[in-house]
C-alpha cells in the first residue's frame, strides 16, 4: 500500500513501492486516500509513469491515522466519498481498478455487502473486490467469517469477489474454493512462514510439499526422541535397564 498523497507528493521512500521486478508477471499498486481530488490524480500519475497492470483502492487499513482521515477502512462508513472516488479514478485509468476491503468497521454489523451494492451500481468501473473477512474493530484478531465472505461474493455477482482471511495451505485454499461462490483467493501473513505456499497450487509441486512434509515431521519426531534419550542418558546412565521389567521393579 502506498499513501496517495505521499505519492503525489513525491515521497521517494512511498515511490520505491512502486518499483516492479522483472520477474513479476503481474504488478497492482494499491493506493490509500481519502480525497477524489488526490486519489484521481495519483491514478492519473500511476497510469502515465508506472508500469503496472491494475490498481487496487485500500478500504481495509485498520490504522488509527488512516483510519480517523476517512482513508482505508474508514471508507466503508464514506459511500458518498468513495462512489466519486470510483469514478474519478476510473475515469482516468487504462487498466482494472479494483477494491480491497474488510467485512466492517465494528464487529458484529457486517457492512460490506451494501458496499458491494453501491459499487455495483456504478456498472463495470470496478473490476474485482477483494473481501477480508474481519472487522476494523477485529484487526487480526478471531477467524475470518467465511460464511459471509460467501453471501457477499453471491451479492457481487457479476462482479468477481475475491475472499481473504487465515488460508494457511492449498488444502484451505481448495476448501474454501469449493464451498463458496469466491472466485479466487487472497493470502497474506502465511506467505511469511511458508514462502513456497504459491507452488503448491502445482500439482507436482503439492506432491513434493505434501512429501517433505511428513518427512520433516518424521525428522522432527526422531530428533526429540534421541535428545531424551541423550539427555536422559547422561543423568541415569540405567536407564535402559529400566526397560527389562524385573529392573524396572527394582527402579
Ligand atoms: C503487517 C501487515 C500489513 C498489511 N498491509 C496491508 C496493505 O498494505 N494493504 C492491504 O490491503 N492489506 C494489508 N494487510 C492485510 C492483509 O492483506 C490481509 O487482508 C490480512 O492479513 C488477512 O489475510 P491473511 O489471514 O491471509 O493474512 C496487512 C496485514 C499485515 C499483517
């Protein structure tokens, strides 16, 4: 994500976010704003000067500073402001725009599918929604709601909902792909821990995983079993003993 205005402004640390490596088949920026003025212009600059393939709007940002602007989640309680937003930037936009956002500002009152009402409204401008499954007030916390990522994915139709939230492996990925009406899914925090995690969406390559996988939980199992014994071996050198019945009555 990177601050529209900061980009408008010519911050160089919020334009080295813009920087696409060649190996990236493809490259969406995604700008947070507050403004139709400033988020049109940065749309305008980003098609004119930056090589990328779509452009994403930040409706999700639970950051306090974001969020008290207007910016990030705090557009999900705009409509007004983000219908103009829309708009404005599609107006100006010769690639996809599209729209990241959470299920609602505050827990247990799900807003994202009037959202998705409103942007429907204003017909093809926007091209996917990408719908985290957590409240602003929620932040990281508890499970994503799968369940109304897929009411809302049936709301969007036609437009192609993205679902994001706690996908941990291709198996979670297929799962949800199969149960819901989501069109593809989004993964985050998990790219972290397990870097390969994108691979495994090849099948030969899930094989290979699925392999490592269960040779490594062996590996981690045999090693614990030698520490104990090494360690336990060194305080009670009769230990093995211990294992013939009639010395483990005498133990
Ligand atoms: C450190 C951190 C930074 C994030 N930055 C962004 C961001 O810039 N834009 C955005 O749309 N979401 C951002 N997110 C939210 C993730 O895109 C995603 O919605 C969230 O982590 C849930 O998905 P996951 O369970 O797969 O991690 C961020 C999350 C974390 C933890």
């Amino acid at each position: 994500m990177a601050m529209a205005l900061n980009l408008l402004q010519g911050q160089q640390s919020e334009w080295a976010l813009l920087r696409r490596h060649h190996t990236e088949t493809t490259f969406g920026v995604q700008i947070c704003g507050a403004h139709v003025d400033v988020m049109t212009r940065c749309a305008q600059m980003l098609a004119e000067n930056v090589d990328v393939d779509f452009v994403d709007i930040n409706m999700g940002c639970p950051l306090d500073l974001v969020y008290q602007k207007g910016a990030g989640s705090g557009l999900i309680g705009r409509l007004n402001k983000l219908e103009e937003i829309v708009v404005g930037m599609s107006s100006v936009l010769d690639v996809p725009l599209t729209v990241k956002m959470r299920k609602g500002i505050h827990d247990n009152k799900n807003t994202a599918h009037s959202v998705i009402n409103r942007i429907k409204q204003l017909g093809e401008r926007v091209a996917l929604i990408t719908l985290h499954g957590r409240s602003r007030e929620q932040r990281y916390t508890k499970l994503a709601d799968w369940e109304y990522i897929n009411y809302c994915a049936k709301e969007a139709d036609p437009i192609p909902l993205f679902g994001n939230g706690d996908i941990l492996s291709f198996e979670d990925a297929n799962l949800h792909k199969q149960n819901t009406n989501i069109c593809g899914i989004m993964i985050a925090r998990y790219v972290n821990i397990k870097p390969w995690i994108f691979y495994c969406f090849d099948s030969s390559v899930l094989f290979f995983v699925r392999y490592v996988n269960i040779k490594l939980r062996i590996f981690t199992v045999l090693t614990l079993v030698f520490w104990f014994f090494v360690r336990y071996v060194n305080i009670k050198p009769w230990i093995f003993y211990c294992f013939d019945s009639s010395v483990l009555f005498f133990c």
